[in-house]
C-alpha cells in the first residue's frame, strides 16, 4: 500500500488477512505502489491481483449498482459517483446503462488527480504528471486500460472535478450534522453537489455514491484548517 494509505485500513487488511497477510507501504501514490507490486509479482512467481484493470474486478463492483437499483425502489434520475482507477465506475455505468438507461451519470474526480478528465479530453489514455495524494482513495496517475475501454465516449463535461479545500468542508459538515464519517474519496460525490444548478435537481431523485470511510482522526486538524 503507499505510505499515506490510513492506518485504519492498514489495520483492518491486518485483522481480515491474519498471517496470511504481509503488508509493506512503498510510494506516495497508488501507482508507485502498483508498480512495487509487479516487480514483487515478478520476481517472486506470485499471482498479482489488480484492483481495478481487470473483468473479473469491474463485473464484481457492478454489483453495486444492483443494489443500488434494487434499494432506491425508483427511478434514479441522477447518480453521482467517485472516479479513481475507474473499476467502480466502469462496472456500475454498464449496470446503468442497461438496467436504467434514463439515469444521467455524473463522475466525480478530485482536482488534484483528474486522469479520466484529460484521458478523455485527449480521447486516449493520459498518465498524469503529477499527482495531489491527499484524497488517497481517488489519486491514480492513469486510469485502467479495460475502465477506459467502457467511458471512453463519456462527454468530459459529465466529469467534475473538485478542489481538495472544498471536499474538507464537506468530511466536516457530514461528521457534525449526520454523523457520518467519510474518508476524501468518499465525500468527492457529496460535494459536488455545490457545483450544481438546484433548478437541475429539483424535483428529481439523487444519487451519491459514498465510497468509503477509512479517515484517521488524526486527520481531522489538517481537514478542519483546509475546511
């Protein structure tokens, strides 16, 4: 995992893996880490088990959008959803747009590491320069090649992108007023709903997909001073 992966996700890959777990952090993004991994894969014979860049991955996330479907007992009329190696967004757009082709799909990306954004814009792949690690559960350098097979003809206006400060902001108000804890990834889709026009949703049934609640604490004074 990178070293800025949270120690309670650290913690909790300990006590689901047991002894059969052996965790090492390596990098500052996800792809330095990834790439730690292939050479570990490599060097060893180990079976290497990507966590988005394959069918098996994609097919298993679009399962979210079932229960999705399944637990709203109406029409969606718009799903917001988080964009990092695109797994989950590959998966749950096909899901969508079999099963409820009406519903409009918004990707949410943190501004800091917008691959799907660019990837689209230059209509091939991209691999970003530089990456803003802060939101860890979103910033991937280069989205994966089958994800990129299933949104390569999404509009790049359908992709927002949204300022680290701002989705501080939000981890706060859901923390104090809901009592939700959201790790950065998982408040991107939430936030993004400050960008929207209200007579756009208005009346309509929304969707955000909330991915993820692995927040340190010790996080909180550096979230509070961004906030």
């Amino acid at each position: 995992m990178p070293v800025t992966r949270p120690q309670q996700k650290i913690q909790k890959t300990r006590v689901f893996g047991g002894e059969h777990v052996e965790i090492e952090l390596e990098g500052d993004i996800f792809d330095q880490c990834y790439a730690a991994a292939m050479d570990f894969a490599a060097e060893t014979g180990a079976r290497f088990v990507p966590p988005f860049d394959h069918g098996d991955i994609i097919e298993g996330q679009a399962t979210v959008a079932l229960e999705l479907l399944e637990q709203a007992g109406q029409s969606v009329d718009v799903l917001i959803i988080p964009v990092g190696g695109d797994g989950l967004a590959a998966g749950v757009t096909q899901v969508i747009r079999a099963l409820s082709p009406k519903t409009r799909i918004l990707y949410v990306e943190p501004q800091g590491a917008p691959s799907l954004r660019q990837s689209l814009e230059s209509k091939e792949r991209v691999r970003l320069d530089r990456v803003d690690n802060f939101v860890d559960g979103a910033a991937v350098a280069q989205i994966g090649e089958l994800n990129f097979g299933v949104l390569k003809d999404l509009d790049p206006n359908s992709v927002l992108l949204i300022k680290e400060d701002s989705l501080c902001e939000t981890i706060i108000e859901m923390l104090n007023i809901e009592g939700i804890v959201l790790e950065p990834a998982g408040a991107l889709e939430i936030d993004a709903l400050r960008y929207r026009d209200p007579d756009e949703l208005k009346g309509k049934t929304v969707v955000c997909l909330t991915s993820g609640g692995n927040f340190d604490f010790e996080r909180l004074p550096e979230v509070k001073e961004r906030a």
